[in-house]
C-alpha cells in the first residue's frame, strides 16, 4: 500500500436558499434575475464569467423541421464483436411563454461564458458543442467541419443564452489561503438545471447513455 498521504479536501457547505420554482418561472421573462443576450455580433463575449444556469434559445424556425435526432451511444457486446447504440426519437420542446423561442439545451457551469464558446466549437473531437450537434441532427460519425460550421452560423445567427448567475462570492477561494471558503451552491445549480430541463423538455440535453 501506498504511503503517500492523500491531498487534502477543499470543504465547502451548501444550503437550498433559492426559491427554484420562481427562478424556473422566470426563465425567459423580463424583470428577473435572469439575463438573455443574443449570439449575434459577438455578444457571448458579454456574458458573465461567474458560475450559474444557462439556456440556449433558438425559434422554432431554426431547428431541423424533421425534429428527429440520431444519438451515438455507447458500445455493448462482446470482446471483438462490439455494436454501437443508436437512437432515433422525435421531440417536441416547450416554448417560452408568450413566445415562438424554444429551449433546446439547459445547462450549468463555473464560468458561463467560457462553457458557451465551448458549444461553439467545430472541433469534431470536442464533447463540449452538444447544441450545434443536436442541430446537425446526424449520428456522429456522420458529423463533419463543415456540418458543425453550418450549425454554428444558424446558431450564432439566431440564437441567444439566458442565464442566471448563481453563486457565493467565495465560493471559490483558496482553501490554502483562507479559511473561509464561503457556501457551495453547486447543489442548486444541479436542482435548477434537472428542474429547467423537465419544464422545458429541452432535446439536445438528451444522451443516447441515458
């Protein structure tokens, strides 16, 4: 056995202050604490670098008009003789209340910003750009540069984030340098984003694992 000594845990503590059933309702809405900034013209270099829950918005005129998707799941079967998973399935997401706009993802990250330019990219080998792969609608091994390149303009073109910043000020604070790291509240970001996702049945949050 090892004698080295394990790295020391960051402690942290979280309690469920938000009212997540007004934050969910308020998704989309104006004069909340939610903000939505269009993709157009750079403007994801606006979005805050904190840590909350995000939502990419698209009309309903922009998705695939199939509305059918082809996950590339996991492999399954013996040693030599794996098969690849595929799942086709039709969705239908809600729309934002009083508008044409649908939610296609929900999600949540340490930095906002720097998690949306990861759905940005075209990099066929990224596992990060979920949403231009749900706009390409393809199995992935069919998925291309130029596929995702096409997404990201339609997307860029016509899309927008909605986000809530979500988080203690400290949160982050080295545990080396300070004993006072602040509250957690990773555990609320997880319940908003699982309670976004069943209210808007967003479709590229969908895994073929799952």
């Amino acid at each position: 056995m090892s004698s080295k000594p394990l790295p020391r845990p960051i402690l942290a503590t979280t309690r469920l202050m938000a009212d997540l059933d007004t934050i969910v309702a308020a998704a989309g809405t104006m004069g909340s604490s939610w903000k939505e900034v269009a993709l157009k013209n750079s403007g994801v270099d606006t979005i805050t670098q904190n840590a909350g829950v995000y939502c990419f918005v698209l009309p309903e005129s922009a998705l695939p008009a199939a509305r059918r998707l082809i996950l590339h799941g996991r492999t399954f079967g013996r040693a030599g003789a794996k098969r690849q998973l595929y799942v086709k399935f039709n969705y239908q997401p809600k729309k934002l209340a009083g508008r044409d706009d649908l939610v296609v993802y929900v999600g949540k990250a340490g930095n906002i910003r720097a998690r949306v330019k990861g759905h940005l990219s075209t990099d066929i080998q990224a596992t990060t750009n979920q949403v231009l792969r749900g706009l390409v609608g393809c199995a992935r091994t069919q998925i291309t540069a130029r596929k995702l390149e096409a997404a990201r303009r339609t997307l860029q073109e016509y899309g927008s984030v909605h986000y809530v910043e979500h988080a203690h000020k400290n949160e982050s604070a080295d545990y080396r340098k300070s004993t006072d790291i602040g509250e957690c509240l990773v555990a609320e970001r997880d319940l908003l984003e699982i309670k976004l996702i069943a209210a808007y049945a967003p479709p590229f949050n969908i895994k073929a694992e799952r």
